[in-house]
C-alpha cells in the first residue's frame, strides 16, 4: 500500500472522528437547551464508557475532544509524507523497541517468580513461626496451670493464717477493752481528785488575790476623787449648781468630764470658763496623789488634761511648779510643806499615762 493511500486513510478516519465529536457537542448544546447543566445524562455515543455524566461536564468534553481530532486531522493532512530512508530507520527503531519490550517482559517474568519464590518461603517461615508460638502457648499454659495449683495451696495458707490472726486480733481487742475500762476508772478517779486540788489552789488564789488587793489600796496612793463622785465633790460646784447639773442629767464627775462646755455653761448660771475650770481641776484630782491645791498649781502651769500631763518632763515641769509655788507662798495660798517634791511630780506623770 502507498503512502498516500494511508495518508488518505489516516485523514479520512481523524475526520471521521472530528465529525462525531462535533456531534456529541451538538447534542450537549441540545441536552442543556431542556435541562439544568447540573444534571446526569446517558448520551449514545459514550453512555458505555463514562454513564452518568453531568450536561456541562459532557459539553466541555466533547468540545476539547473535537479540538484534538480537528488538531490531528489538520497536522495529517497538511503533513509532508516522510523519507523512505527514514521511514526505514523508524521500522528499525520500532523492531528495536520490539526486542527490548520483549526483554522487559522476559525480566518481569524473572522477578514474578522471583517474588513468587519468596512468598511461598515466607509463608513456609511463618508457618514454622506459628507453630513455635502455638508449642510456646502450650508450654505456659501448662506452667499456669502448675502455678495455679500453688497458688491456690498459698490462698488455703493464707485464709488459714488469716483466721489464726483474726481470733489473736479478737482476743487483743477484749485485752485492750479491759484495759480501756481500767484506765477510765483511773481517769475519773484522777479527774475527781484533780477537781478538789483545783478548788483548793482557786480557793487560795483567791485569799491572797483579796490580801493584795488590801495591800495596794494601803501602800497605793489614792486618787482625790473618782469617775463616780458626786458633782459636788469638785472643788467650786455648790448645792445650787449641783441641782442644776442633776437636772440635766449630769450626776457624777465623769459626766462633768464628758459634756459638752459650752451646752453647760448655756443651760446654767456657770460661765464657759467657770466649767472649764472645773473640768480641768476634776481631771487633775482623779490622778492620784494630787491634792485640789496641787491642781491649782498644775492649771495654772497651763496643764488642764491628764494627756498634757503624761507629756510632761519631770524636770521642766518642776521648776515651773517652783515659781508658781513660790508666789503662793508668799500669797499665804499655800504651805511651805505642800509644796510638790521632784519625787511626786514623777508619780503624777506616771499615773497620768496609765
């Protein structure tokens, strides 16, 4: 046959082929004309080769289908037919190509019974594995079955050893119960007389809490007038402002103390620095040791609370004292003898910050 008779041929069937492909686009145009590009169709043509397909999926692929058959048939038969000589040398080349395919199979043959081989060894090796693992299995299972007697021996032991231990722990408890009841005999009999001692210790602490109590109020100097005194007991509250203090309430020197100055000094015929005053000396007598007289020197050094007081320093305070001292003396308010020590200007300071 001659090369163009085949080139005929060739380009005849390509275009054969283009035109069916063109057809199959014809027919997805129309399939998508009634339904949805989404849905499945069977076309003829190719509904044994790919069933189901999708109208747009079948569309696309008709058309690149058409393309490359037009694309061959365009190449083939614009093709310019080729050398003898080459034509020879391709035949050449494809007995070649021939000889070595055959070769490739008579090596793959070669490797399949190779693997072959192997896999029937493999299976001879796994074989010889499962039956040293099902003889090993025995092996323990019979050595479980020796150590299960045993140990079912050791459980009788043990149950056995138990009971022996639970009637010594039994007969322990009734010893220990004696023993609880004995000790809580000795307890009470204990807890009694301890109670007794420590009545007679209260007892005793008591006496002689009471003796020192007499013992301080002898030894301790004592205050010239207390929170509980009467309004007249300061030195400057007569009878008449005495009732009129009662009637607002004010019975003893702390409520003197903790009223307001100048409400008192509004509801009464006293002044503002009349209470005052009597404040200051009624703060000053609730210190023990100091007399009215006392406090008159102290008020008039310009200490008036029992803070200002605690503040001071015994020396410095002294010699003020000394001065004021000095010009009662000579006023005739105040007695040589009452003038205040060194040693009792520290006991009221002292006092002070208690």
């Amino acid at each position: 046959m001659s090369a163009h008779l085949k080139k005929g041929i060739i380009v005849w069937i390509l275009g054969f082929l283009t035109f069916l492909a063109a057809v199959n686009v014809f027919n997805a145009v129309m399939y998508g004309v009634d339904k949805n590009a989404e849905d499945p169709i069977n076309p003829y043509l190719i509904r044994y080769v790919i069933p189901n397909i999708k109208i747009r999926d079948y569309f696309w692929s008709s058309v690149a289908v058409t393309c490359v058959f037009l694309a061959l048939t365009s190449i083939v038969a614009c093709r310019r037919l080729p050398d003898p000589h080459l034509l020879g040398r391709i035949g050449k080349l494809e007995k070649d190509i021939s000889d070595n395919t055959n070769t490739i199979r008579a090596i793959q043959m070669s490797l399949l019974e190779d693997l072959e081989n192997n896999k029937k060894a493999q299976e001879v090796f796994m074989s010889k594995i499962n039956k040293s693992l099902m003889d090993a299995r025995k092996e323990m299972l019979s050595v479980l079955e020796k150590n299960k007697k045993g140990i079912q021996e050791t459980n009788k032991n043990l149950q056995k050893t138990t009971r022996e231990m639970m009637s010594a722990l039994e007969e322990y408890g009734k010893s220990i119960q004696q023993i609880n009841m004995s000790l809580e005999s000795v307890t009470k009999e204990t807890q009694s007389m301890l109670k007794n001692a420590v009545k007679k210790q209260m007892a005793k602490i008591e006496k002689i809490t009471k003796r020192i109590e007499k013992l301080e109020e002898k030894l301790l100097p004592q205050s010239k007038l207390t929170s509980r005194n009467k309004p007249e007991d300061i030195k400057g509250i007569g009878p008449r402002l005495g009732e009129e203090l009662r009637a607002l309430g004010i019975t003893t020197v702390a409520d003197i103390i903790t009223a307001d100055t100048k409400t008192l000094a509004e509801k009464t015929r006293a002044s503002r620095d009349r209470i005052q005053h009597l404040k200051t000396t009624a703060q000053l007598l609730m210190i023990p040791s100091i007399s009215k007289k006392h406090a008159e020197l102290l008020e008039e050094a310009g200490i008036t609370t029992r803070k200002e007081l605690a503040a001071q320093e015994p020396i410095q305070l002294s010699q003020k004292l000394e001065k004021i001292a000095k010009t009662y003396i000579e006023r005739g308010k105040l007695l040589e003898s009452e003038k205040p020590t060194i040693e009792e200007i520290v006991s009221w300071i002292r006092h002070s910050k208690i």
